[in-house]
C-alpha cells in the first residue's frame, strides 16, 4: 500500500478504525485515524460454546467454525462419554495454545471486531456453573420436546447478552447429564429428528442464532 491510501484497523476489543497511511518509518507503518466506530460484524449477544471433547482433529474445525458463526468464547467440556483426555497440564497447555491460533486465524479471515477466546478445559459441571451465571443456555438432546423447545429458546435469546450452548462429544451426553444441566436452569431443545454429529450440532446451534440475532438488530434499524 502507498501514503495516502486507507484502511482497516481492528484492535481486538471490538473497535475498528478507518486510517490513512502518512508514512512508512523503519519498521512500522504511521497512520491517522479517520472515524471509530464499533465492529458491525460483533454480534449484540454474546454466543458462548461448551463443546465436549472430541476425537481427533476435529477441535479445530468446530473452533474455526464457531469463530465464523459469532461466538465469542469457546469452551472444551470433559463429559461422561469424551474418549479424548487431556490429564497432562503440557499436553493441554500446547492444544489450547494451537487452538487460540485458529482462533485467531479465523476471527481475522471472517472481519471479526473481536479475537474469539479458547477457554481452558472444564468439567462439565464447572462448565454449567458458569454459564448459569452468565445467562441463557442451551443444549440440543435428540428427546426433546419438537421444534418448538428451538423456535421458543431462540426467540427469547435475541433480547439476551450471553447465550450458551452446550454440546456432546461424539456418542452426545447421558441423561443424566441432561437431567443435571436442567437444575442449572439449561434449556433442552431439538434440532430435528436427526441425530448430528458433533461438530454437525455446534454449527447448526450457533447459525440459526446468529440468523435470529441478526434479523432481530436489522428490525430495530
């Protein structure tokens, strides 16, 4: 790029800035800044993911996606049925740093205003403590009540600041999980008569509340 021309600058926090290059002194770029404003592309809920452990790589893609679908924070859930294990503080240490990488990697590459957080690794208890205290949540289970536990849950979820959504590892979660997650006030509810995968659930969650979010904000304009 050359002095004079403009572009984008996002700090992170959920700010973005419209600057003009003015000179490239040794090593660094010198700009002004044109107009602030907060990033157009943060959602006005925040969405917060509770993932239970799965096999393999597939980690990885649920964070990116998750990333590109709005969430804010991701969360790895050790469950009754997770086979994957991360009992060694280095060992998990190292996934979590690789993970805030695509994290990050995919926050850039979607226009994200914020960079997403990876959480370390809860319990699934301390993961329903804390998402209790933070709002709405949420936790699709193949025996709940029809569409309209979703289509209720979601309508309610625009007017919230965090909603989060709480999904199994491969093989999903024991009723008894479920049955747990209710007495801290998590709502069930039903993505259909399918059962999806893992990784199939997360994305299918976060895009039908994105969808809501974003009508519900275009509506109010």
């Amino acid at each position: 790029m050359r002095i004079g021309e403009e572009l984008m600058v996002c700090d992170g926090t959920g700010m973005e800035y419209t600057c003009q290059i003015e000179d490239f002194p040794a090593g660094e770029v010198k700009l002004s800044v044109l107009k602030a404003e907060k990033a157009s592309t943060e959602l006005p809920v925040r969405l917060k993911l509770y993932q239970g452990l799965p096999k393999k790589d597939k980690m990885e893609l649920i964070i990116q996606k998750a990333v590109e679908l709005g969430a804010v924070e991701i969360i790895p859930v050790m469950t009754k049925r997770c086979i994957v294990k991360l009992e060694d503080e280095k060992k998990e240490a190292k996934k979590i740093e690789r993970w805030q990488a695509i994290a990050e990697s995919a926050g850039k590459q979607s226009g994200r205003g914020i960079i997403p957080k990876v959480s370390h690794v809860m319990s699934y208890k301390e993961a329903l403590s804390k998402a209790s205290s933070e709002g709405m949540s949420l936790i699709p289970y193949e025996n709940a009540n029809g569409m309209a536990s979703l289509k209720e849950a979601v309508k309610k979820a625009v007017n919230e600041q965090v909603v989060s959504v709480f999904i199994g590892p491969e093989g999903g979660f024991e009723e008894t999980e479920v049955e747990l997650a209710k007495q801290y006030g998590v709502i069930p509810v039903s993505l259909g008569k399918r059962i999806l995968r893992t990784e199939t659930a997360g994305f299918t969650t976060l895009s039908i509340l994105m969808y809501e979010i974003e009508c519900a904000r275009e509506e109010e304009r």
